[in-house]
C-alpha cells in the first residue's frame, strides 16, 4: 500500500506507506457488492507525515484469496497387442469460481480500497487469466 507522495524525501516517488489512523477493518459478512466497493475501510489511512515513515507496515492488508479447482480424468483402452487409445478430459475452474482481484492500493486515487477487477493465476512460468470455466478433450492413438 503507498501513500502516492514522497512525504519522507527519499527520492522514491510513490514508495512511502500511508498512516494507520483507525480501523481498517470491514466485517467479512458483507455482501459481495460492498466487498467489492470497500475492501477496506479507507478513511482508517492518511498520507504520512513530511519528513516522516508511515506506521503502516508492509504486507498487512491482504487482498482477496484465490480459489480454483482444476480436473482431469483419462482412460487407456487396449485395441490390440501395442495399440491402444487413449481418452482424456479436463475441466479448469471446473466450479466457474470469479476470483476477486486485489484492491486500489495508493492512497490518492478514487480506487483506493476498491476492487476494479477478477484475478489471474501465476505461477513461475506463465499467468493464465482465470475468469471462465474451460473444457478440453482429447484423444490419442498410442502404437
């Protein structure tokens, strides 16, 4: 989370933290349009003071998790002596679940806290967005 202001005058433009000035926290038993509006509760930071580090400290709000589930299922059947075929299915977000991205995190635009966008799955060698149920099929002759 930023500040969006060099308050701090480390020649970081964007880099300091804001103020904690009150509870950031929302209740999670709110619907997920107000999730999705307020996050958290914005008015609880403030830019920090010139000259000064912001007393928020790193990695202390988190955004939303990330769920999917991912299914495959095969089937090999002989035809005869070193031949076989081979069936395969697969479902990505097999249960069609819209993952939430993570909020505004600087201080001075309208988006601060808000959710303006799904999530994408990355791992170390690709991002893959995963907004939509995939289905994929396959058949293989194997000799």
């Amino acid at each position: 989370m930023r500040s969006g202001r060099d308050n701090d005058f480390d020649s970081y433009p964007n880099g300091d933290r804001p103020d904690v000035i009150g509870d950031w926290k929302l209740s999670p038993s709110r619907s997920r349009d107000e999730v999705i509006l307020a996050w958290f509760n914005a008015r609880a930071f403030a830019a920090n003071q010139p000259g000064q580090v912001g007393n928020l400290g790193r990695n202390v709000v988190i955004g939303p998790g990330f769920k999917g589930v991912d299914l495959g299922i095969s089937r090999s059947v002989r035809v005869r002596e070193g031949h076989q075929v081979q069936f395969r299915a697969e479902a990505f977000n097999a249960f069609n679940w819209v993952n939430l991205g993570d909020p505004g995190t600087d201080l001075t635009r309208a988006t601060f806290g808000r959710i303006t966008s799904t999530s994408v799955s990355t791992t170390a060698q690709t991002t893959v967005s995963r907004d939509a149920r995939i289905f994929q099929f396959g058949l293989k002759y194997v000799f």
